[in-house]
C-alpha cells in the first residue's frame, strides 16, 4: 500500500473517531446547552471540511514531489461552480444555525421591550460594586435577600439577571452556566438562563476594571428547589421578614 493510500485511511479513521465519540457531559443550564449544541453543530461542518482539504494537500504534496515539470492548472468551469455552490450552503448553515442560537433570549440580552415583571419572573438585580464585589439583590416573593459574591438559583426555574455597575465597566461570566454580560454605570442590562443541574459554578469579572480584578470572583450555587426555599426562608428570617440586608 502506497503512502498516499495510508494517508487517506489515517485521515478517514481519524474522521470517523471524532464523529462517533462519546457525547459531552450534560450542561449545567439551558444556554449552556444551545451553545454546545451550536459548538457540536459547527464541528460536524467544519471537521469534514478540514480533512478533505488536508488530505488533498498530502496527496499533492506526496504524488507529486518528484515532479520537475510543473505544469499550470487547467481551467475547469463546472469545478468552480459546484465549489462556489457548497461554500455558499455551508455559509447558508452555518449562519441559519449561529442566528437560531445566538438571538435567543437565553444567550443575548433581553430586549428592552420584553423586560421581566418581578411580580411575576424570578429577577436578580446584581451590582458590580466599586469595592470589587459582587451584590445579588432578590426581588419579587424573595424582595429584602441581599448576598454578596454568593448567588443562589432553585434548579429548572428560570432566572433573570438585571446587571449593572456602581463605578466603571466590569463583566459577569459564569462559563459553565453560559452567562456572560457587561455591567455598566447607569446602564441596566438584562440576561436570563434556566439552571439544569445542581452544583456550585465560579463566577468571574472578565473586564479588566482596576486593582481589584483578579479577586471579583463569586460562586453560583444551583439547588434544588426545596433546598433553595430552605436557603431563602433562612436568610429572609435573618431580615426579620424586612429589607435589611443579608450578605453572604
């Protein structure tokens, strides 16, 4: 068996490996889950795609090393079309698949005109403080629950989170929970996800905002929802059933 065939058949297998490879581990939230899914969907594109273009790169490089009389390529018409046709489908995919995904209000910013009522949704102010803190304040049923670098999220209920900033930019990021926005001074910014599994997620600023960046961290401790009742009525008693503060 020649090279080039060998080649082909380590560029095949390798394909076929990575296609039928175990699923990832379930996601901790619903916008995590879309963006995996985006991630795993683009992979299937891009990876044939990344084979075939590196497996005619050897062959060519392998076929015709030995050549010492290059000639140009032959103009064929029909090779360029059917080229030009795929490229504009995979483009077409691609950019039908990211658009479904990313204008979802699970990944980006909820519109000004579809704010949550907290009356009626379960909303958490949370403020980037000019200490280099986290402050999470509970509004609705739970109005008064204040915490500080601690979040807490019942599981399978969806949570909004209004962000903004006391001083200058900060940014909230909890990648495991697919939670990424902007804190800004004067600006409320307004993002939701559905926490799936229970657990506890870092959180970090990922905006450089001053001498206390590396330590602007916060925990998300997803739980279930009798223990995240448990976890409110406990911390609303601390308030004497007021709106004093409660920091974690």
């Amino acid at each position: 068996m020649n090279r080039t065939r060998k080649a082909l058949i380590a560029l095949s297998a390798a394909l076929l490996l990575l296609l039928t490879a175990a699923p990832a581990a379930a996601q901790a939230s619903e916008s995590a889950r879309m963006i995996q899914a985006l991630n795993d969907k683009l992979l299937v594109v891009a990876l044939p795609i990344t084979l075939l273009v590196e497996g005619i790169l050897i062959y060519a490089v392998l076929k015709f090393r030995n050549n010492d009389d290059p000639q140009p390529t032959q103009e064929n018409r029909r090779l360029e079309i059917t080229w030009t046709i795929a490229t504009a489908i995979i483009l077409l995919f691609v950019g039908f698949a990211a658009f479904q995904v990313m204008a979802s209000p699970q990944i980006s910013s909820v519109a000004p005109d579809n704010q949550p009522d907290p009356s009626e949704d379960f909303v958490i102010d949370v403020t980037a403080t000019n200490t280099w803190a986290w402050q999470f304040n509970y509004t609705g049923e739970y109005d008064g629950v204040q915490t500080t670098n601690e979040v807490y999220l019942p599981e399978d209920r969806q949570v909004y989170f209004r962000i903004t900033a006391e001083d200058w930019l900060h940014m909230m990021h909890v990648p495991d929970l697919g939670l990424k926005q902007q804190a800004r001074p004067g600006v409320t910014n307004t993002i939701t996800t559905t926490p799936t599994e229970t657990g506890q997620y870092q959180g970090y600023c990922t905006e450089f905002c001053g001498v206390g960046h590396s330590s602007m961290l916060f925990t998300a401790h997803v739980q279930t929802q009798e223990n995240f009742e448990e976890e409110m009525q406990s911390r609303m008693a601390e308030n004497g059933g007021g709106n004093q503060s409660a920091s974690a």
